[in-house]
C-alpha cells in the first residue's frame, strides 16, 4: 500500500525504498496521464501539429515537450523540457501508388 509519507521521506532525504521507488513511478504516471491521451507521443515526449513547420518534402518539425516529477529537498516539482522532432507526414494510397508508379519509370 502506498502512503504519502513514501513521498515526503524522499523529500526529506531519506534513501530510497522499495516504497518510495513505487510512490515516485505512480506520481509519474500521473503527471503523464493527460498527456499521454492528447498528445502524439514517443517513449519519453509528447509532441502537437499545433505551430509544425514543413521544411521540405514530407518532412516536418513539430514541437514537444518531456515532463517528469522529481522529489527535492521539502517539495515535489514537475521539470518541463521542450524538444523537436522531425517527422514524415503520411500519403494517402493514391499519392503513394502514383509516386511509386513514378519511381519504376524512372
């Protein structure tokens, strides 16, 4: 069972548990719950077609960010990172016929 006492004696500097290791992944999980439903995610960041940039034939660059909850010294905190990501946009099946339909005249 978890209690809020795994937490704060992280927090007060204690060594870690198999309960506070245990404390520190739910509180994980639950910073990463909205984003993990509204987001397009890899393994460690969530990244929004809001504000992409296409640089050049189907590529493009979206924005993102990694998030994480890390117990100090009296406090929790939530650290926020920013990163970028290049991405292949999707084709359709009729795009992707013709320009394999090309690719072979070629």
């Amino acid at each position: 069972m978890l209690h809020i006492n795994h937490l704060r004696q992280l927090m007060s500097g204690q060594s870690s548990t198999a309960q506070t290791a245990m404390a520190t992944n739910l509180l994980q999980l639950l910073v990463h719950q909205a984003p993990n439903q509204n987001n397009v995610h890899n393994a460690r960041a969530y990244f929004s077609q809001q504000g992409k940039r296409d640089i050049g034939g189907r590529l493009g660059l979206w924005g993102g960010f990694f998030q994480s909850a890390r117990p100090v010294f009296d406090k929790i905190i939530v650290n926020v990172d920013t990163v970028m990501a290049t991405v292949l946009s999707a084709l359709t099946g009729l795009v992707l016929m013709a320009s394999a339909r090309r690719t072979r005249e070629l």
